[in-house]
C-alpha cells in the first residue's frame, strides 16, 4: 500500500514538476527579450546546461526562444527530470518487490539516459535525408519537335521605336515609377517620400521593361553579337524537344550589346591552347555579362505552378494592366505553349513528365489569357485532364487556386485555420516552427481560407463558368466535394498524405461544418485572421512587398486585396504590383515567373570567387570593383538606403520575436538586399566574397582612394554573427532560421508534391558554406569571438561526417546533386582541418572517380534529387553523350580541393570541359541545374559559366603544368 502510495506520489509530482516548468517558461518567455537566439556554447543539452550556469554572462532567454524552437536549457533538463520522475513510478509499480526505492531511482535515470544513448546512435538524425527512394520517377517528359519563335512585333516594335531590355538597380525603379505615373520623390533611390513607392536598395533589382530604343550597330557586329548569345544554338528559337532549359539569349545580347557600345571588345574565338587560356577566355566572356550595378542576372525559371497563380490573382482583381500588360499577356501564354508536352500536359517544371499539378493550372491560365478552348493545343490540355479524372485529381496548390477563382468549392480543399496562430508559440505544432518558406505560403492561405475568399464575379462570369465544365468529368453542381479532399493523381503523389495527417483533416473538416461549434470557431477565427492580417502586413514591409517568394508574393497581395474591400487602387495594393516584375524573366521560350526575384547575390559570390581562384581579379579590375560596391550594398540592412526603409524597423528583438524572425541585419540574401531575408550559405558565400576581395590590389586602392566604399570589420563581425547564430543543435546550418521543429512534421506534410518542407533541416551546402566562411573570417580576424569561431568550426565537421552516406557521397538539397553535395562535402572537412588521406575523403574520392564517363566528364539531372538515387544516364537527354558541363565542374571542384592522386582523371574533366567550351568562353546551356523541395527543378543559367570557370582555375592551382597539356 504504501508503495502504491508512493508510485502514485512520483507520478502526481513528475506531472506537477513538468506544468510547472511549463508554466514558468511560459511566463519566462520575455524576459530577457533581448537574448532572443542566443545559444549557449557547448555540444549537446547538457554542456549548454552546464555553460548556461556557469558562463559568466547570461546567454539566451529563461522561458521559450521563438527564433531558436526551443526552451531554456535548464527548463528542458527539468522536463527530462520529470521524465525519469515518470519512469520511476512506472517502474516503482511494476518492480515494487525487487529493489529498494533508492536503488530504483538510480535504475530509472540509467534506462532513460540509455534510451536517448541508443537513440542517438541509431537514428540517422533528422536531417540525414535518407534514400534511395523506393518508388522512381516513372516517366519521362516528351515534346513535339517544333521550333516556335516569339512574335517579332512584341519583342521589338519598329513603329513605336520599342523594345524590350532588363533594367537594373535605380534604372528599374525609375522604369517602375514611370509604369505606375510617379515621380522619382516615390523611390527612384530606394527612399520614398510618400506611403506609395520603391523602398529598399535598388543594387540587385532586375525587371523586364519595353523602352525606347535605337539601332547604333552594325550588321556585322549585331550578327557576331548574336551568335555568341546564342551559345550553339542555330537560330534564337525555341525547342523543347532539343532541350526544354532557355539558353538566356535575350539577356545575352543585350549585354554583350551594351558591352560593345561602350567600347568593350568581343573575346578572340581561336581556340585555347592551355587551362589558364581557357580560364581566362570564359572571364572575359563572363565579364560581358556582369549589369552596371556589379551583379551577373540571369534566367532563374523553370517551376510551371508559379506563374499560373500571378495569373488567377490579375484575373481575380480585375485584370490590372499594371500587374499584366498587354504584351506581357501574350508573351505568358507563348511560354505556356511551347512548354506544353507532347501527351497535352505540363509538367511541375520544365524537365518533368506531365502532371495534373502542372497541367490543370497551365492550362486555366491559358484559358484566363484569352485561349479558346477550342483550339487544338487547348483540345489536347483538356483531353488530359478528362483521362487522369478531372480537376478533382490534381494536388492541394492546385485546388487552392481553384478555390480561389471560384472553379471549386472550398469543401473541395482540406482545412488551412488560420487561429493555429493563436496557439502558445511553444506548443508542440505550431506555424511559427514551420520551415519559413512553407510557413509564409500557409499563412497567407490560413487568411484567404479562412475568410473564404472567391472571385467576386465568379457565379456570372461566363468564362469562369465554362472552365467549371472544362476541369470535371461530372457536373459540377453534382459534384460531393467533401469527398474529394483527399484526391490526387498518382503522377502528383510524391509525398503522399500520411496516415495521421489526413485524419487530422478529416477532423478539421468536422470542425468546419459542425453546427454546434460554429460559434466558438467563428470567435477564434476572427482573431486568427486578425493575426495573419497583422503578420502578412509585417512581412510586406520587412521585405520592401518583395516577399520572401512568389507563392506568397501573390497571396499576401491576393490577401491585402480582400483587406482592402477589393480595392485594386488602395496604397498597399500599388505597392504589391510595383513588386511584381521583380519576379518576371523574359527568355527566348517568353515571359516566366522566377523561383524567387533572382539568384543574383548568389551567382555573383560564386563568380567573384571562381575568378581569384583563377588568379584574375585584378586583371579585370572593373569587374572585381563592381563585384565589392554591389556586395557593399547588398548586405542586409547595412547601408543608409536599407535602414531607412521599413524593415529596418522590424529588426528589433520585440518585432523578430513577434514574427518568427531570425537576426537579419549583417547577413547576404540570395538575391537582393531589399528582400531582406537572408541565408546562412548566402552569408557565408558573400562573405567568403568579400574575404577574396580584399587581397585584391586594385580593390583596396580604390577603397582608399575613395572610388568604393568600405565594408569596415564591425560588418564583417555581423555577419559571422548571422552564422554563428543560424547553427543547428546537430552542428549543421539550416537556411533561412534554426530548425525549429521535429522530424516528425513531415508526417503532416499536406502538400503532396513536395518532399521535406515542413521543418529547416541541417543541409551539406548550407553547412559548406558557413563553415568555410567562418574559417575565412577567421584567417583574417583571428581574435573574434575565437573560442566560439573554432567550436563551431568543429561542430560543422562532425555534422558533415554524420550526412556521409555509405558509398562515400553527399545528397545535394539544392542542385542536382551528388557531383554537387560532393564538392560541399569535401571542401567543407578540408577547410575545417581533415585532410585529404582521411576516409571520408578518400571515400567520396572514389565515388566520384566511378561516375566518371568515357568521355572525361560527368553528368547528372533532377532526377537524382527526386530518386535520391545517383542519375548514371542523367545528361543523355541535355547533355553531350551523359556528361554535363555543370556537373564535370563540380566534380573537378571536389577532387581538386582533395588533391585526388588519380591526376589522369582530373586531366580528363579538364579536357573535356574546354572541348565542350565554344569558341568565345562561353559553354552551352545544357540540362537543369538547380533543385528544390526535392522534386522541384529550377533554372541556374550563371552556372555553366561559373563553375567551369572555378574549375579550371582551382585544377590548373592544384597540379599545375600535370593537366596543361591539351588533347
């Protein structure tokens, strides 16, 4: 009895200790707000315990850190005690005759640290990404072999003395203004006067406008212009059946053009006769490339679902020609149609098979543009939809817009509540842990469910009523759209719904409809999307209504519109449209939505860094000059035009916390500073940039002659805090934020397309690039923050031998994909001390030496990434006989930075790289590059330029005259 007693006092204490802490944390939470993201150092809970008592200052705050997911170390050691509390009293009932209590208690602790020890050394952690997948990509994409030319008279207007250019930097803002009839008072300089306008660094923007134009040209030089653009191609044309990826030759000519124009010379086209002449060749092409504000643009296309959702907002709020003009409603639909499949679908992106994800929303943009239904391309669109089941079958994205434009009832799409938000930000499933690019889509889509919003006009718009008989196999007013909730086309299925995750619909959808809760959910709904209201406005301005992609870009502004009665012309409204060309790239194949609003710091960090490696910067010093004032102002919130912008003011530690958001001031962002989300390989890359330039001798003359500006040290130390704030618990990096949440989200994971979005994982590129930009800062500032600097250097090295697969590889998250992860790999255990006779190097080493084709070269494409297996026939479609430039190069990268002794081998990816090299530096465009989500291709274009480049340079460093010989 008194055991009894006793099991049943350890269990009402082990509750009682475990709500206490709760509840403590939670009244903790603010308190000190000011340590929001602060980790301790250490390895583990307990070092962060022991050093969270014993440092000598405070670190990180008492109760719960929205910015790191977790609670105070101390708070989670007193829930594990509860814990083994809890144990003790199980056991104490189970065992109660065979040990003393003392002696039991001992028993309790020990099991409990054995089960988290057995654990730990059992599970791949949660950023192992695992594989290969057991089901493969089943099919591949296949299109009719026509070359279709983009109407002449849209291009370039002979009688108006027009034609289309991509503006950059102040040029695209001033062309923005002058769209919307403001004058430069509204932000021409990134400042604006008035509620209405530009905000944010113009350095980085790239838009594409019709302007003025006049021919100063010779047909000769216009023909050798055009030539080069065109990278091996025979004409300016377009075919998918060759190869779906645009080679970017609009871009091209206008800047080899504007290259000319201003005295540059074109490069010699005899061909190369050693490495380093390759090497510096393909930099005088590139530097042809690079715009006046100092980044390299480019085409970064590719998905198919993005683009349809711009369209079905326009057409939602009124068709506004200062979101969609005239022409650029043309030169969408263009696109739409030559990247159309041979079977009458679309794929999810350019190289995928068709599926209903792609092709419903392709093709009801199409019909939206002004396509009749009746025309043969859009017989054949139909006809697939009607054969795999109509629209009830495409994914939840697709459904949404559906909604959205009134071709679908909302109880055809499962339930997004938007009061989730209204959870105590420490509860164990909340939006605020989500990985921010999935939270920023949902939230938008929490309001616009929530609120119920459809097309005003969709009940009497004729044509909106002939899609609701074009998208179904059944009446539509027969159709139980309840019960199509849970529908999608096998072909759209990549990550299925798991189990709980439709049970937890199924219970929201009760929640929706039944009648005697209406009240009480209608109560909390409205403060729900009082909430999201509240943070979609947030985010708007913290991003200069940039947004942090384009699914939310359009939502939020889908959004404002509802917030704003349906007003197209109230202020916010204005704001949103001005943003959205920062999202459109116009290429030979027409006008796409981009993945983001450019990869332009991106491209341009790698770039600077591929040309020291070839020992060039100060042989073009123009370019390495431009490079450091663009990524002088592209740093985030660094400079007087950012901090003078809105988001300067949400970078207080009450505002971050308030809305999820990590540190920002300090960091690089993928794209442009006025975004202002920044990354942790971003960072470390442009860091890393910024490192190389400063042992350019031209560079630091200027900067003390007073021609550039300085990035003084106190900015270098801000973003090495970005860094050293945004490491995980595992000793990896995330992107955007630490991981905030737990494995086991993705068994909620409602989007059946994509895989791992719900959580920040750790990632081998992230990590790379952190890591070595931490070891580079460190080469120069030995005395910052030292101890934490190495500790986090080390902790980097272990998580990347913890991804290791077993065949010596690296799963790449962000490209495509092992060549890739492989370079990550590698270089990252080298710069933070292994060396290149250590088995995982050697292991990787010989990985990659087994992909290595006949013809010196390697080759992989998306499917790697999908399959999480390596693609060996990957580059037969866009590639030259399975090996791929992009490929070979990272390859090269990874081999070289190694020493790999096989020199036979690397002289072979050498040679093969400047057989493929065309005769004026550049290479052709060959298959996709980039990869996101898992199964998502994107376009890089700067790539095939770029890391040929940075091939060539490191291999030539590394073994010199051994692979200077060329065949």
């Amino acid at each position: 009895m008194l055991e009894d007693l006793s099991a049943s006092m350890a269990a009402k204490a082990s509750l009682t200790l475990f709500l206490v802490s709760l509840m403590t944390a939670h009244m903790l939470t603010p308190f000190p707000i000011q340590k929001l993201g602060k980790r301790p150092l250490g390895k583990g809970l307990w070092s962060y315990t022991f050093n969270q008592v014993f440092s000598s200052t405070i670190t990180g705050m008492w109760g719960y850190d929205s910015s790191l997911g977790s609670f105070n170390p101390i708070i989670r050691v007193l829930f594990h005690l509860s814990l083994v509390i809890m144990l003790y009293a199980v056991l104490l009932k189970s065992v109660q005759n065979h040990l003393e209590q003392d002696a039991l208690a001992i028993v309790s602790l020990l099991v409990y640290a054995l089960f988290f020890f057995i654990w730990d050394c059992l599970s791949l952690g949660v950023s192992h990404p695992g594989g290969p997948r057991e089901h493969k990509i089943p099919r591949k994409p296949e299109w009719n072999n026509i070359t279709s030319q983009i109407d002449p008279q849209i291009l370039f207007n002979a009688e108006e003395g027009t034609k289309w250019r991509c503006a950059v930097s102040t040029d695209s803002h001033r062309a923005t203004l002058q769209a919307f009839n403001l004058s430069k008072e509204h932000g021409e300089n990134g400042i604006k006067a008035t509620s209405i306008g530009m905000s944010g660094e113009p350095a980085g923007r790239q838009i594409w406008t019709k302007d003025s134009f006049e021919n100063k040209l010779d047909w000769n030089t216009i023909y050798k212009i055009q030539e080069m653009a065109r990278a091996g191609r025979t004409d300016g044309g377009f075919n998918p059946a060759k190869n779906p990826n645009a080679g970017d030759i609009l871009f091209r000519e206008q800047m080899i053009t504007n290259h000319v124009l201003n005295g540059g010379t074109l490069p010699s086209t005899e061909k190369a006769t050693t490495v380093k002449e390759a090497a510096k060749k393909a930099v005088h092409f590139y530097s042809m490339l690079q715009t006046e504000d100092g980044h390299w643009a480019g085409d970064y296309g590719g998905p198919h679902f993005l683009m349809p959702g711009l369209i079905i907002a326009w057409y939602v709020m009124g068709k506004p020609s200062k979101m969609i003009n005239e022409d650029q409603a043309k030169l969408m639909a263009h696109y739409l149609r030559v990247h159309q499949q041979a079977d009458g679908g679309w794929g999810t992106h350019i190289e995928s098979p068709s599926t209903m994800f792609g092709t419903v929303l392709c093709y009801v943009s199409l019909r939206l543009l002004g396509d009749d239904a009746t025309l043969p391309h859009m017989k054949e669109g139909h006809t697939f939809i009607q054969k795999e089941g109509g629209a009830v079958m495409t994914s939840s994205w697709a459904k949404f817009w559906l909604c959205l434009l009134g071709c679908m009832e909302w109880e055809g799409h499962n339930s997004v509540p938007p009061e989730m938000w209204l959870l105590p930000n420490w509860f164990p499933f909340h939006p605020g842990r989500l990985w921010c690019h999935c939270r920023m889509v949902y939230l938008p889509m929490g309001y616009l469910y929530g609120a119920r919003f459809v097309y005003q006009d969709a009940a009497t718009d004729t044509l909106i009523q002939d899609l609701r008989k074009e998208l179904y196999c059944s009446d539509y007013q027969s159709i139980d759209w309840n019960s199509t909730r849970h529908l999608v086309a096998d072909m759209d299925n990549y990550s299925p719904v798991p189990f709980f995750m439709e049970f937890a619909q199924n219970f929201l959808a009760f929640y929706e409809s039944f009648p005697l809760i209406q009240p009480i959910k209608n109560y909390i709904r409205k403060k729900g999307l009082a909430f999201c209201k509240d943070y979609m406005a947030a985010e708007d301005l913290q991003t200069n209504f940039i947004d942090i992609g384009p699914v939310n870009k359009v939502l939020n502004m889908v959004s404002a519109f509802h917030a704003a009665g349906n007003n197209v012309e109230h202020d916010t409204i204005q704001n949103h449209m001005m943003r959205i060309p920062d999202y459109l790239w116009l290429a030979e194949d027409g006008m796409k939505m981009q993945g983001y609003n450019g990869s332009q710091c991106w491209d341009t960090s790698f770039a600077i860094q591929a040309i020291y490696e070839c020992e060039l910067l100060d042989e073009f010093p123009d370019l390495s000059k431009k490079v450091w004032a663009y990524l002088e102002r592209t740093q985030i919130l660094s400079t007087e035009v950012s901090q003078a912008s809105p988001a300067f003011e949400y970078e207080s530690v009450e505002n971050r916390n308030k809305y999820y958001r990590h540190v920002s001031k300090g960091g690089w962002p993928f794209s442009t500073s006025a975004h202002g989300w920044p990354i942790s390989d971003c960072t470390g890359e442009g860091l890393k940039g910024v490192c190389v330039l400063l042992k350019s001798t031209k560079v630091m003359d200027a900067i003390k002659k007073g021609e550039l500006l300085d990035i003084n040290r106190t900015r270098l130390e801000e973003a090495v805090n970005v860094i050293l704030t945004l490491q995980n618990e595992d000793g990896g990096w995330a992107t955007y934020e630490n991981n905030r949440g737990f494995g086991w989200y993705e068994q909620l994971n409602p989007s059946e397309v994509f895989g791992d979005i719900m959580i920040d994982y750790s990632y081998a590129e992230c990590s790379m690039a952190s890591l070595t930009a931490l070891c580079a800062f460190h080469e120069i500032y030995p005395d910052h923050r030292t101890e934490e600097v190495k500790h986090s250097i080390q902790l980097g090295r272990y998580f990347f031998e913890s991804i290791q697969r077993s065949d010596g590889s690296w799963y790449g998250s962000w490209a495509c994909c092992f060549c890739y992860a492989c370079w990550f790999g590698i270089e990252g255990l080298i710069r933070s001390g292994d060396t290149p006779d250590s088995p995982s190097i050697k292991k990787c080493c010989k990985f990659l030496l087994s992909k290595q084709r006949a013809n010196g070269g390697w080759g992989e494409d998306f499917t790697s990434c999908y399959d999480k297996d390596y693609a060996e026939s990957g580059m037969d479609s866009y590639g030259d006989d399975g090996s791929g430039v992009v490929s070979t190069a990272w390859a090269l990268l990874a081999l070289s930075e190694a020493k790999c002794d096989d020199v036979e081998a690397v002289k072979r990816g050498i040679q093969y790289l400047i057989k493929r090299q065309l005769p004026c530096g550049d290479w052709p465009q060959e298959g996709i590059s980039g990869v996101f989500n898992r199964a998502c291709g994107i376009t890089y274009t700067a790539y095939r330029n770029v890391f040929p480049i940075w091939a060539l340079g490191r291999c030539h460093e590394v073994y010199g005259d051994a692979i200077d010989e060329l065949e």
